[in-house]
C-alpha cells in the first residue's frame, strides 16, 4: 500500500510541476536520466517512444541483438529523441529500475515505512524501483544509510548483483584458505558484501575505495562441484586474462555467473574489464544473458555476431568444437 501511495505522491507532485513550468520531464529507459520536451511534444513523443523497440543509434552496435528482445519485452527503452544511447553509464539509480523490470522476485526483506536510504526521497523518480531492488536482494546501500543514485555502477559489481540472486549453480569447491591469501595479495582492494553489491567503480574513487577497503572483510566463498582441486580463482584466470583485478569478494560469483553463460565481454571475451563502468549496453547484455539462464528469453542463434561476445563455459566450447 505504501508503494501506491508514494507514487501517487509523485506523480501529483510532477503534475504540479508541468502546470506551473508549462515543462516537465519525461522518464525513459527504465532509470533513464530526465529529458525535458515542451508540453506540446510530450504527448506525442512518449506515445512513439513507448511504440520504439528499434532504436537508429544501436544499428551496428554490438550490443544491439541484446537490447532489441529486452525492448520487446519493455523491460528497456530509450529517450524521447528516439536514441538509446547504448555506450552511457548506467548510474545505480538506473540499474534499480532495470531490475525492477526485468525480474520479480519474492523479497527477502522490507523496508520500513517512509524509506531507508537519507539520499532517495520518497518522491525521487526511482524510488519504487529502488526499494524493490533492495527488498528482492539485488542491492544495498553505503554505510550511514545512502544509496548514492547517480553513481555509476561497475561491471563486476552488475554481475554480482546478478549471480547472488539468480539460483546459479555453483562452479566449484570453496576457494582454500592459502588461495584466499593468494588472491588478497594480488587484488588489494576487497569488499564485503555486506557493505554493497553495488560499490563505486576502482577507476574512478581510489580515495573511497581505499577507505572502504580498511573496514573490508573476506566473504565466504559458496558452493559444489565435480572438481574440487580447481578452485574459483583458477577457474576465472583461465577465463580472464584481467582476472587480477576482479575483487576478491567477487571472485566466485563471477565464476559462477561465467559458468552460466551470463558473462558478455566486448570487444574481447577475455577481457573483462571488471573495474569499468557498466554502459547501457553491457547491462542490456547482461540482463538478456540472466533471463535466458532462467530460459525467459530465447538465446541469440549461432550465426549472430554478438554470440561472440559471450564467454561460453569449457565444457560447452569442447563440445561444440
């Protein structure tokens, strides 16, 4: 009930607005940053909008076999100039909404009346979306009760939150305690999960990432497999020529989600380029991937050039070869 009422509250509250400016912005791709249109183009170009599932600036685009079932579905769509801007960062705010849209999960927690996080008011755009994604498990907030909207989200921090809350099967054994310490002498910078699946990318904070990383914990490693000898780190290293800079809280749920098929990797599958932010692309991609894990979506045919892209588990490149 008390998500009925907040975005009541908000949409009286931009209604408000639009009659008093005589403008008012029009939300998008689901965590699409505001563009404002005047009044007499609004109508008209979110009726187009909403009818668009192909986009003029994805023609080409590597990603673009990802992004034009996801539209389909309206789980994605683009800005009211036609465009879907697939090399943009996505912000967390952004990624909430893109989770809210693609998956419905039954919540793991609740979050008390009037809101949890002091940076997302109850009439911020994404508000709903945000709870959602933090009530299903998909995300977290920053010490001192934040969400921190506009930060960009990293690719390995989008495939965490992914792999954590999907049912992947496990890739392998729990990583040995001296393989532990091999993979915290090699990646400096760990991260509780605890703290978010969602932190501020490496390449562009190090002052924070520094200071979060003194209070950072080991995570526990999950899960079973077939060989035990083999474990996750070893298995992301033969993947990943980068597999160093993957943070070691995130180690076996990349392994895990790459044993998925859920990894897509461009314009090298080897490369994963964790630290990175996240473009609208690269989630398209990733979300395509979880949803035909979950076998929501058909996966991309063989003779498309993005299959290419997508980092298919060793067991199944030695049978197709």
């Amino acid at each position: 009930m008390h998500r009925l009422s907040r975005w009541l509250v908000a949409h009286k509250v931009l209604l408000a607005l639009s009659i008093a400016t005589g403008a008012i912005g029009a939300l998008t791709f689901p965590g699409s940053r505001s563009v404002t249109a005047a009044p007499d183009e609004i109508a008209q170009n979110q009726t187009a909008q909403n009818q668009t599932t192909s986009f003029p600036d994805t023609e080409g685009h590597w990603a673009q076999p990802f992004i034009q079932p996801l539209a389909q579905e309206g789980i994605l769509t683009g800005y009211l100039d036609g465009t879907f801007r697939p090399e943009q960062a996505v912000n967390r705010d952004e990624f909430a909404a893109v989770i809210r849209q693609a998956f419905s999960q039954e919540p793991v927690r609740e979050i008390a009346e009037g809101g949890v996080y002091q940076d997302v008011p109850t009439d911020y755009w994404a508000a709903p979306a945000i709870e959602e994604a933090y009530e299903m498990g998909f995300m977290q907030g920053y010490p001192g009760g934040f969400f921190r909207p506009n930060q960009p989200v990293s690719r390995v921090e989008a495939i965490v939150a992914l792999a954590d809350n999907l049912d992947l099967e496990p890739a392998t054994e729990p990583v040995a305690a001296a393989e532990t310490e091999r993979r915290q002498a090699a990646n400096p910078f760990p991260f509780p999960l605890a703290m978010t699946y969602l932190l501020e990318p490496l390449i562009n904070a190090p002052r924070v990432i520094a200071a979060q990383a003194e209070d950072a914990t080991d995570p526990t490693v999950t899960a079973a497999g077939t060989d035990p000898s083999r474990p996750v780190s070893v298995i992301v290293d033969e993947y990943y020529t980068d597999a160093d800079q993957i943070p070691q809280y995130a180690v076996d749920r990349v392994a895990n989600a790459t044993k998925a098929g859920m990894v897509v990797n461009h314009p090298d599958p080897q490369v994963l380029n964790p630290n990175g932010a996240a473009t609208r692309g690269d989630v398209a991609a990733l979300v395509h991937q979880a949803m035909v894990n979950q076998e929501r979506v058909e996966p991309l045919s063989e003779d498309v050039a993005a299959t290419n892209y997508i980092v298919q588990p060793r067991g199944e490149q030695a049978q197709a070869n």
